[in-house]
C-alpha cells in the first residue's frame, strides 16, 4: 500500500466528521471475544467492561478460585481445575501454560464462532504469561483473529517477574497474531503524585482499557481494508494520554509510545475519545506523528464522548527486547 501524506479521519461512529477526510465505519466484521486472563488480567477486564462489553462477551479467566469468585465479570471459566486445585499458578507460567492445556477444549469452546479475541493479562505471573500463548493458539485453531493486549512488570516488581514476562512475550508473539505491549512503568502518575499500589494498578487498568479499544477498532479498519494489517506475530508500541484538547493528548500517548524508536514501517493509529478534533488539528497530529515517526499514513479514529480527550496510539513494529530488558 503507498503511504500517502494525507490523514484518513473515520468516526467510529460513523458520525459526521470533517470531509473529505472521512472514511465511514459500518460496525464490527464480526463476532468478537473478550478474555481477562490471570488476576491482573481479570481486573482490567471488569475496568474495561463498560468500554468494551457492547462490541463483545466478556470472560474471565483464572486458576484462582478466589479471584474468579469476587469478580464482577459474569461468565468465568475456571483453568486448571485439577493441577491448581483453584489455588493459583503461584507465579510459576509452567503451571499456567498446564492449566490452559487442561482446559483446551472448553477454551476451544469458548472462542469458537468468533472472529476475533481480544486477549487481555498481566505478563510476569504464572497464570497469564502461560496461559496466553496457549489461548493464541486456540484462538488461531478456531480461525479467530488473536489480539493480545499485555503488560510488563513494574520494575518494582523484581527481575524474576521481568524475565518471565520477556518468556510470555517471546511465546506470545509465535502465537498470536498481534501483540501489543503496554509498560506498567510507563502508565505514568502526574508529576510529583504519589498514589498507593491499587491507584497504580487502576491507571494500568484504564490504560490498557483504551488500548484494547484502539487494537478493537484497529482490528475493525484493518478488515475493512482503511488501515495497513499484516499476518501474524505483530508486535505493536501504545501509548495513551489525556488532555484538555486532542492535538495534546496525541502528544502525550505518542511520547509513551515512541520511548523505544519508531520500529518500522506501517499504519500509525491514532484514537481519539472525546472532542472531535477539527480538520486543523489532524493536520497537526499527523505532523506530529510524522515528527516523532518518520512518515507514516495516520489513520485518526474517534469515538465521540466528553471533555477531556484521550487519545491512543498503536504503532507497529516496537522491538520487544528493549520492552523487557
Ligand atoms: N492491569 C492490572 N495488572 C495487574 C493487576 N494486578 C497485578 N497486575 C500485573 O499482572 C502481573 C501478573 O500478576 P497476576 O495477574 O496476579 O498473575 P496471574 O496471571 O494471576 O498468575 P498467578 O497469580 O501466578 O497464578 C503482575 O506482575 C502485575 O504487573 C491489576 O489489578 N491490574
Ligand atoms: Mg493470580
């Protein structure tokens, strides 16, 4: 496909926006799957539910009995019935990975008829970061799309986590067709804030909410031929950030995303959630992605909403080693 200079503007909505700019979405291609996986995975699946719960069924899934009994998410599925005993995969991703295994044809079941599945975990435990890839898998079996959204350890956290999220990455990426990678440390406070482990954990909770609405919609367009897609094992950089109009958050959301380099080439999407931006400001996003990124087509999405503007970027490409390391 040529990369062109000019922006396309598509409403998710398929409301009116600035033409000639506009490419008009005509809803979802099909069936989508939505999968919170492990504890982490499960908590930004409830956080994301009101997002995301209209384009797809929500499911959680876990080898943690408890977890899996206090979350708000409706329709569980229990892994590793018998390995785990409902205790957890205790941070080993072996045991995680075996618990999927277990489950196989209850997991087939569960993606089976969709188009696409939105896989959604924390990286760095044993339930998610072995269980994912297995998931992908059967996922891809069952000829649906697999889109896993994940995130790596704060570095709090510890290097034993660190490094079994980097196994998670590297198995993921053989399984799935997209991985997108969201960094705990990145999820910012504003400066000088302090906040308590739960408040950081709901900001990743929020982030990675917007980002598994971006890869959702970028899945969207890309089936209907408005954005670049490629096959497998695609790795892409996000970034999300808010603000009091959309030229700023892109800004914000493109800092976080480009903190590795721009990868390689590719469509940059760009969602906006709020305020529609004017035909001056995609000119302006798409000199700033083009500043930050070299040229790219941008593909602006937005999805009408309130004050203020969050804007998210997916950026293909990204390497995964300076993300683990
Ligand atoms: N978004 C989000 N991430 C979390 C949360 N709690 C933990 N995490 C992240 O998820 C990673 C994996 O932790 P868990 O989800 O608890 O692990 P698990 O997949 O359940 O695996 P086991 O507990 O070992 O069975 C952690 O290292 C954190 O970075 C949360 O509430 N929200
Ligand atoms: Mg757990």
């Amino acid at each position: 496909m040529p990369i062109t200079r000019r922006s396309v503007l598509v409403s998710t909505l398929a409301a009116a926006v600035v033409p000639p700019l506009v490419t008009r979405v005509t809803g979802q291609p099909g069936p989508l799957r939505i999968l919170g996986v492990g504890g982490g995975g499960m908590n930004a699946l409830a956080a994301a539910g009101p997002v995301l719960g209209r384009f797809g069924e929500l499911t959680a899934i876990n080898t943690d009995r408890q977890d899996l009994v206090r979350t708000p998410i409706r329709h569980t599925l229990r892994i590793g019935r018998a390995s785990t005993q409902g205790l957890g995969a205790g941070s080993d991703l072996e045991v995680g990975r075996g618990s999927a295994l277990e489950q196989r044809n209850e997991l087939r079941a569960l993606v089976s008829g969709a188009r696409a599945v939105l896989l959604l975990g924390g990286l760095g435990g044993g339930t998610a970061t072995g269980a994912l890839p297995v998931l992908a898998e059967v996922c891809r079996e069952a000829g649906a799309r697999a889109l896993a959204v994940v995130t790596l350890p704060f570095y709090f956290e510890g290097r034993r986590r660190r490094a079994q999220a980097a196994a998670g990455v590297e198995a993921l990426v053989q399984a799935a067709d997209q991985v997108v990678l969201v960094r705990n440390d990145e999820v910012r406070p504003r400066s000088g804030e302090r906040r308590s482990l739960r408040e950081a954990f709901g900001a990743v909770d929020a982030a990675v909410t917007e980002i598994a609405d971006a890869t959702r919609i970028g899945w969207m367009l890309a089936e209907q031929g408005a954005l670049s897609a490629e096959g497998r094992s695609m790795l892409l950089r996000a970034g999300t950030g808010t603000a009091g109009g959309p030229v700023q958050a892109v800004l914000r959301a493109l800092e976080i995303a480009v903190r590795d380099g721009s990868g390689r080439a590719g469509d940059v999407l760009v969602h906006l959630r709020g305020l529609a931006p004017s035909e001056h400001d995609a000119a302006q996003i798409e000199t700033l992605v083009s500043q930050n990124l070299g040229r790219r087509r941008v593909v602006l999405a937005t999805t009408p909403g309130a004050e203020p503007t969050t804007a998210t970027v997916l950026v293909p490409g990204g390497s995964h080693e300076a993300g683990t390391a």
